[in-house]
C-alpha cells in the first residue's frame, strides 16, 4: 500500500468516528439501591420508591436504571454489597431497610457519590451526619426519630389531660 492511501484511510476512518459515536446512545444514569432486607420484605417500599421517583420525573428503563442489591437479613454483607454498587458507578446512592443499612455503608460510599438513607435510629449519635440539619459531606435522608417522640407525646398528653381538667401541672 502506498503512502497517500494509507493516509486516506486513516484520515476517512477517523472522520467517521464522531458520527459513530454519536449513533450510540448516552448510557443512563444508575442509581444504587441497597437494603438489609430481603427483596420479598422490602416489595412496599421499593413500590413506594419508584413512585416518587416516578413523580419526580425518573423512570427505571427509561431515564434512570435502579440497580439493587439486598443482604437478607444479614448485616455483615452490606459493606460488600455497597462496594458492588460503588464500582458499577452508580450516580447517587440510597440506602434502606433499616439504621445499619446506612451505618454500614457510609464508609463505603465515596464523597463524590450522593448518598440518600432512611433510618429508623438517630444519625447524629450513630455518626453518620454531624447534625440533623446540616448534615454534611455527600449524605442526606429521613430519620424517624420515634423514640424521642415517644416521651413528648406522653408529656403533651399530661399537659393536655391537666389543662382539660382546669387543674395545674405538676412537675
């Protein structure tokens, strides 16, 4: 082959690259779902996920792709669950199924990664946000405090039942 032809050839195959990679279509974003759960315990939830989602505008298969993964009740694989979402580049992160879903995958999860959790324990006592609301680094959720509410809602029910009562309330 002569010189000028395989200059050629080279110069046309490189201009049909742009137009190639442009016939591909832009990978999704992956979001990764991690739970402590099973997938049969978790069927509520992950319904309940996927409608928000859905009125937020993201669908799975159509704009986003949820990748899953569930230890089964079995505490000590979530680190290595939560580092399998980690390498398949998920975009954000969300961790369910109870406190130590998140507990275990906090240190995981990079500080370039969105990480969402939904817990039932107090975050800041268990170290996975500095403070409730301002929680820091990549992290965000929902935290159902119930244990401190508990004992506020029997205060405001003696306050009430006093009050009711015209009496005063006692310490």
């Amino acid at each position: 082959m002569r010189r000028r032809d395989l200059i050629k050839l080279i110069a046309s195959s490189a201009a049909a690259w742009p137009v190639v990679a442009q016939a591909q279509p832009p990978a999704l974003p992956l979001i990764g779902y991690l739970s402590s759960r099973s997938p049969g315990n978790s069927t509520d939830i992950i319904a309940a996920f996927r409608r928000g989602l859905g009125e937020a505008g993201f669908v799975d298969g159509q704009n986003v792709i949820i990748e899953s993964r569930f230890a089964d009740g079995d505490f000590d694989r979530l680190p290595a669950l939560a580092a399998e979402l980690v390498a398949r580049n998920v975009k954000v992160f969300v961790a369910t199924g109870g406190t130590v879903s998140a507990v275990k995958a906090k240190p995981v999860v990079p500080k370039t990664v969105p990480m969402v959790f939904a817990m039932g324990g107090d975050p800041v006592k268990l170290g996975v946000v500095a403070s409730l609301n301002r929680p820091g680094d990549n992290l965000t959720g929902i935290a159902f405090l119930v244990n401190g509410l508990a004992a506020k809602q029997v205060e405001l029910l003696r306050h009430q039942r006093c009050a009711s009562r015209g009496g005063r309330i006692r310490p």
